[in-house]
C-alpha cells in the first residue's frame, strides 16, 4: 500500500493534518471523506483539487466517501464569503446533488476492497429535529470556539447571520455522525475548511470520547495570486453542456508555464518517476508544452471520455494546424461555435451570397478586408482559404460547400480567422 502522506508531500498537496493521522493511515485502510458543496448541477476545475485528493487516496489503499451536502447546501458555507449566499430551493438542491454525483462515479472505483461511496447528509438530517440537534450538538461547542474561526471572524464587522454561523456546527456533525455509524475516522478537504473539520473532530472528543483525524491540502492558486480553475468567460466546469469538452481542453492546454508543473503532479495519475521525467523533457523545450498537452489529454480523457478526447484535438488542429476540408466538415453546429468563439463573425444572407463573387463578398459584404481592392490583391497572391482550401480571383461561390448548411470559415494569412453566417 502506497504512503498517502508521502504522495500528498511529493505532488505539493499537503497543508496540515492533526497529529497521528499519518501513523493512522499507515497502519490500515481507513475510510476517509470530503465534502461537496451542490451549489451548481456540475463541479468544476476549483472542485477538482478535492477529487483528485479522493483518487489519489484510493490508489493508496484507502475508502474514499464523497459526500454531497444535500442538508449543509440549504444553509451555505460562508468560508471565504464577504455576504450570505443566497438560499436554493430543495428542488434546485435535489437536482444539482444528482448531477454532481453523476460525475463523481466518473473517477472513483466503486468496486473492491476498497470501494467508493457517496452519502447525502439530508438523509440523516432530515431525521433530526432542531431542539434534538442543539440539545445533542450545540451544548459540545462553545460560542468562543466558534467565533474564534476564521470563516466567522471575517464576517463579523458586516454581519453574519445564524444561519451561517451554524455552518461548522452542521458540518461539524456530519463528522461525527459519519464517525459514529459509517466507521469514517478522517476527514479532508481545502486548507480553507480546516476550522470546520477540526469542529468534527472537537465534537467527537467531547460528545463521545472517540478519536477522529484532519487533513488538508493546499488551495490551488495560480503563480498570479487568483485561484486556479477560471477562464476570461468565468467558471471551467465538468459539465460538457457548460464547458465543451474543446473549451475544457484548451483552458488546460493554455495552463501558464509558471502553474504547469503544479497543476500537473495533482491532476496526473502518473507515478512520481514518469511525471519527473516529463517535467526533465518539458525544462529542455518549453516552448513544446510537453506537460500541457500530456495535462490536457489525461484530463479531457477522464472527465469526458477519448471520443471527445479525439474531437478537441480535431478542433485545435483545424484551428492552430494543418487540418482539412473534410475535417472540418465533420464538426457540429455547435463545434464550430465553440471552435471559432471570438473570432470576427459576419452574417450575409443566401441571396447575396448567391449573387456576388468572392472580391464582393470579402470586401463589401461582410468587411473580411477593409475594400474589394485589397480583398482582390490578397486572391491574386493566393492569400485567402475558405473552409480550408485556398480560394482564386476566378473560384466561385459554391453555397453547396457551406458547413452546416450555414457557415464559411474564412482564413485571411495563416492566423486570421473570420466566420461568415449565412442566413435564409
């Protein structure tokens, strides 16, 4: 059985554990949690650090168990939140549980000796009235504790509410409860939720006499201070119909050479020596991302499957290398889209489009080259593709070889890109 502890130290994940823990873990299997917050219908990359934490410490022997707050998403943490979270309601919770559970199956083994499990803390909450969780709970942690909080502390110059303020207690319980009937001895998650797993440990002692454990792992943040797992268009989620599999690609692909190394060695199931050796590789030729595409691969494979592995390389090909008419032809409607985000777009309806040659529709219709006169010169000197074959003065508009039946992608050089929409 691989040493958990050592795993964590050697890929840079280890913040703090409470005294004990790894002699613990090097003694047995120990079934081990973190917790999920359904806020979203998907987890996303800022999730990941935690999943893979999970992963990591089933490869070594150990129960991972995932937890999903159904009972603690109904109040919010408030760690690392400047005001309340707003309230979802139980059928947004319901539906945003399912999902999220859906794609931790897509990571942990739930076979074995050492299967995986998912709980739902709404299934013992909702058994337990609120004089009964005061009475058995609340008189174990003092307000002082509490308040001594960092989560809690911050809060205080503006307001918090009881709501939040109950937030560690709740958690804290679950530990306890899970301590108590599942046989979980330690909990984990980010370094920013040490005060509330540490109250799970404190109400173990008290209430029960009983030993519990605490470990946490580093909060990713990127080489300029902000946290890891954002884009300029926001959130990187795991759900394809929120993050395309080729955005998901991309984003990791694009990984700052300060932050790839990193992001690597959590995020790689690859053993200690494999990932030395490329990152050995990667520091002779930076400049051909080893670490980034090999990062990129083994996340996109994971997370979405090698179909939509296949198809993100596709894409990028199309749009930073050699690719093909016919592979172009290939992508969806929505591929295309995602594929050309943020290049210039034209419409132009069928009519015109009919009518006009290549100078007229480049130059006058749609503005690809500021005059017909340069979008003329840049055809004459075989400057210009559409839809990746290279288009003449003479060549004529063939509506038929629109993609989708709806869009030319046009290339102006070898770098610009242009999409024309064509509309009925």
């Amino acid at each position: 059985m691989k040493n958990f502890i050592e795993e964590l130290k050697w890929r840079n994940m280890l913040h703090d554990m409470i005294p004990g823990t790894e002699e613990l873990l090097n003694k047995q299997s120990v079934k081990g949690y973190i917790g999920f917050d359904p806020t979203a219908d998907s987890l996303g990359i800022g999730n990941m650090v935690q999943v893979m934490t999970l992963l990591h410490y089933q490869q070594c022997g150990h129960q991972p168990v995932a937890l999903v707050g159904g009972a603690t998403g109904m109040i919010g943490d408030p760690t690392g939140k400047s005001e309340e979270r707003n309230l979802l309601s139980e059928d947004i919770l319901i539906h945003n549980l399912e999902c999220q559970k859906k794609q931790l199956e897509k990571f942990l083994d739930f076979s074995g000796s050492n299967a995986a499990s998912i709980v739902n803390n709404y299934d013992w909450f909702k058994e337990i009235s609120f004089l009964e969780f005061i009475r058995d709970a609340g008189k174990y942690v003092t307000v002082n504790y509490m308040l001594a909080k960092d989560s809690v502390q911050k809060r205080l110059e503006n307001g918090m509410t009881f709501t939040e303020f109950s937030y560690q207690l709740v958690q804290g319980f679950d530990f306890y409860w899970l301590w108590k009937n599942k046989g979980i001895q330690l909990q984990m998650g980010g370094s920013d939720q040490w005060g509330n797993i540490v109250t799970g440990t404190e109400l173990i002692r008290k209430k029960a006499g009983g030993e519990a454990f605490a470990l946490t792992t580093k909060l990713l943040m990127k080489a300029d201070g902000t946290k890891f797992g954002k884009s300029e268009s926001g959130n990187v989620w795991l759900d394809a119909a929120k993050t395309s599999p080729y955005k998901f690609y991309q984003f990791f692909l694009n990984v700052a050479d300060d932050d790839a190394p990193k992001v690597f060695r959590i995020f790689s199931l690859s053993e200690k020596e494999e990932i030395e050796a490329i990152e050995k590789e990667h520091q002779t030729a930076p400049h051909l991302r080893l670490i980034q595409k090999r990062m990129a691969e083994e996340i996109v494979m994971r997370v979405h499957g090698n179909e939509a592995l296949e198809k993100a390389k596709e894409a990028t090909e199309i749009l930073f290398g050699k690719s093909t008419t016919e592979a172009l032809q290939q992508l969806s409607e929505r591929d295309i889209l995602e594929v050309f985000e943020g290049v210039p777009t034209f419409e132009i309806s069928k009519d015109t489009l009919s009518g006009s040659d290549w100078v007229s529709v480049l130059g006058e219709h749609t503005k690809v080259f500021a005059s017909k006169g340069e979008a003329r010169r840049s055809l004459q000197e075989n400057a210009v593709s559409v839809n990746k074959e290279k288009v003449t003065l003479t060549d004529a508009v063939d509506v038929n070889r629109l993609l989708n039946g709806k869009y030319f992608v046009v290339q102006k050089g070898k770098k610009n890109y242009f999409l024309l929409k064509v509309t009925a």
